[in-house]
C-alpha cells in the first residue's frame, strides 16, 4: 500500500517476446565467444624452430643431505686506515 503516484508500472511481457530476447542474448553471447578464440603459434622466422619447453612450477625433493657445520669468525675492533687527506681549501 501507499501512495503510488510516481511508481513505473510494468507490464508482464508475454512468453514469446521473452523467447525472442533469450535467443537473441544466446546468439550474442555465441558471437562474441567466436571472436575471442586466439588463433595458432605463427610459423617461426626463417632460420629458427619452436620448441616445447616446460613452464610449470615443479618441486624437486632432495633425499641425500651435506654435512652441515658452524664456524665462529671475529674482527678486530679497531682496523688499520690509510693518513687521512690533508684538507686542502
């Protein structure tokens, strides 16, 4: 209920005009599926040849282990420099 002065009203479309918009988005979609196929690889410059070449991702498992080991290193505090330049202005 309420006040309907500014509301739409739609009729129901009858069954065939609902079949004829379906085929028509049917046919549309159809189409355009057609055209976006790609075509083939084109054939290689002269001199040259394509190759399959694998691309995936593939996880290799290492079974046999290197013999791991820790080694401790230290720098003296203070390291030996070269006179500093006289400033010349």
């Amino acid at each position: 209920r309420g006040n309907t002065h500014a509301s739409m009203v739609q009729s129901q479309p009858d069954a065939g005009e609902v079949r004829k918009q379906r085929e028509a988005q049917r046919r549309r979609l159809m189409r355009a599926n057609q055209t976006k196929k790609r075509g083939g690889t084109p054939e290689p410059v002269a001199g040259r040849k394509h190759m399959d070449i694998q691309t995936d991702s593939y996880l290799e498992e290492l079974t046999e282990r290197t013999v791991e080991f820790e080694a401790e290193t230290q720098t003296d505090f203070l390291l030996d420099r070269p006179p500093s330049p006289l400033f010349m202005p």
